[in-house]
C-alpha cells in the first residue's frame, strides 16, 4: 500500500485536534502558544499506522495560509463539523480549498454529538448534505462521532482505513 496522507480540515474549536488524539493517542497542538490557546496555529502530523499519516490544520481564518499548506498535498479529505455549531464559515472555506485543489476522496465527521440531542443532529446533517451536494464529498459518508468520549473512533478508524485502500497505487518518480 501506498503512503496516504489524511488531512483535517473544518472550522475552529469542531474538534480537529482532538479527533486526531482520539484516533491516534497523538496531540498534534506542539507549539506553547497553541496549548496556552487551545488552538491549533501550525500544521501537526499523526500516524494512524505506518501507512497512513494524518495532518491537522488550522481552523481559524488567520491561519488560513498554514491551513492550505497542510491539504495541498492530501489524499483523503476529513471535514469536521461540530454537532453543536452545525456548519460555519471556515467550514465553507475550508470545503472550497479542498474543492479547489482537486481532492477526489474524502468522509465527513460530525463530531461532538454528546452534547446534542437527535432532533438538532439530524439538522445538522441536513444542512451538511446541502453543502457537500455537487461536491466530491456528496455521495461520501458521514460519521457521527464524540471525539472526547471516543464514540465511533474505531467506526471512523475503519472507514479512513478502507477509504485509503481504495485509492489508486501512486506511480513512482
């Protein structure tokens, strides 16, 4: 298998970080700054398993540069979406970058969804399937998941694992 790289993309505070940490036992927030702010600033790298690296990427519009450097060189796409906030505008953003650079494959995680009930969950998945619709992630699947108290981590796991199975083997250069 190919080495795939995952990049984390969404709006600040919808659980980047913490999804990855969850996924890989890795806090990718490095920088004194970061952990003082409780954001991400700088691109971090995490290993799912020795073929499959994931990176997270600033959320925050003033990061937005760090940002594009992190997904330019993506395989898969995981656009995170806080239950609790539902679509924002760095979501948008983020999901147009990615539409730009040509990403091909992605999986969308709804995160954070212990602190909504089921009636507000299923808006937001409402409203995410209206944004992804005409994009590459419109027939992708959603994954419902509570980073904080590891609820579908191994579901999302699996799915990333297979999503980088069927990727096309990369050409030598």
């Amino acid at each position: 298998m190919n080495q795939v790289i995952i990049g984390l993309s969404g709006h600040i505070d919808h659980g980047k970080t913490s999804l990855i940490k969850s996924l890989t036992g890795i806090n990718t927030d490095k920088m004194k700054e970061e952990v003082q702010r409780g954001m991400t600033i700088d691109i971090g790298f995490a290993f799912l398993d020795d073929n499959i690296t994931i990176i997270d990427v600033p959320g925050h519009e003033k990061f937005l540069k760090n940002m594009m450097t992190g997904v330019s060189s993506i395989d898969i796409a995981l656009l995170v979406i806080a239950a609790d906030d539902g679509v924002m505008p760095q979501t948008r953003e983020h999901l147009d970058i990615l539409n730009l650079l040509g990403i091909k494959n992605g999986c969308i995680v709804i995160n954070k969804i212990d602190l909504v009930d089921n009636d507000w969950l299923d808006l937001v998945k409402s409203d995410v399937s209206e944004l992804v619709m005409n994009t590459f992630l419109e027939n992708s699947p959603i994954i419902d998941i509570s980073a904080i108290n590891n609820l579908n981590i191994e579901k999302l796991k699996n799915e990333l694992i297979k999503i980088s199975q069927l990727l096309p083997r990369k050409k030598d250069s």
